[in-house]
C-alpha cells in the first residue's frame, strides 16, 4: 500500500515536499517513483529511484526535483523547487519489483495522488 501526501497550494518559485509511505511489503526490495497527471493530459513519469539510491528525471524537472528514500522509514519522498504553473497536476507515488522500473517507468504499484497547484 502507498499512500501520498505533502500536496498544496504554492506559488510559482516556491517548494514543496511531497512524502509516500510504504507499508505491505519488503519496502527495501522495491524500487519507487513518482508519476504526474494535469488535467486534460496524460500521466507522465516524473522521478524514480533504484533500490540502492541510483535516481532517474525526466529532463523538466532536473535541477529542480530530487527523489529521495528511506529505507528504515518505508518512505519516500520528492523534494520540489522552483516550482511553476506547468509542475501544478496530481503526482502518484509508484513501487516496483523490477529493478530497471526506477528508470523506465514500468511500475505496476501505485497509491492515491495529491493534488500540487502552482499558482503564477
């Protein structure tokens, strides 16, 4: 089970911390991300992270997001900065139990989504 949270209203050049904990399953054995979804569009992969640290970006959000986890915790997290009116959609916390899912995007696990809006 993932559950997200962390998701709000902010200003365009703010940040936020978006968090997901895992519960269920070996957390450590699983490799994560994040996904994200605007209104009208499609869902996009964001951000994933290998079991060991080895991170993954999409190239619009490199520089400004870092993906991060905690395997003692079961959680995971994404740090957003420089945030603008196109980062604003529901983002969705995603686990898989392939080891290449963190950079192809292939995750068959995902929890609700919370909602970021970025105003301009």
């Amino acid at each position: 089970q993932l559950q997200a949270s962390g998701g709000g209203l902010v200003q365009a050049g703010g940040s936020l911390r978006l968090s997901c904990a895992a519960s269920g399953r070996t957390f450590s054995s699983y490799v994560m991300g994040w996904f994200r979804q605007a209104p009208g569009k499609e869902r996009e992969f964001v951000a994933g992270i290998s079991r060991t640290g080895g991170t993954f970006y999409i190239d619009s959000v490199k520089g400004r997001f870092t993906i991060s986890r905690d395997n003692a915790k079961e959680m995971v997290y994404l740090k957003m900065n420089s945030l603008n009116p196109e980062d604003t959609a529901v983002y969705y916390c995603v686990a898989d139990s392939q080891a290449s899912a963190y950079y192809t995007g292939r995750f068959d696990y995902w929890g609700q989504g919370t909602q970021v809006t970025v105003s301009s």
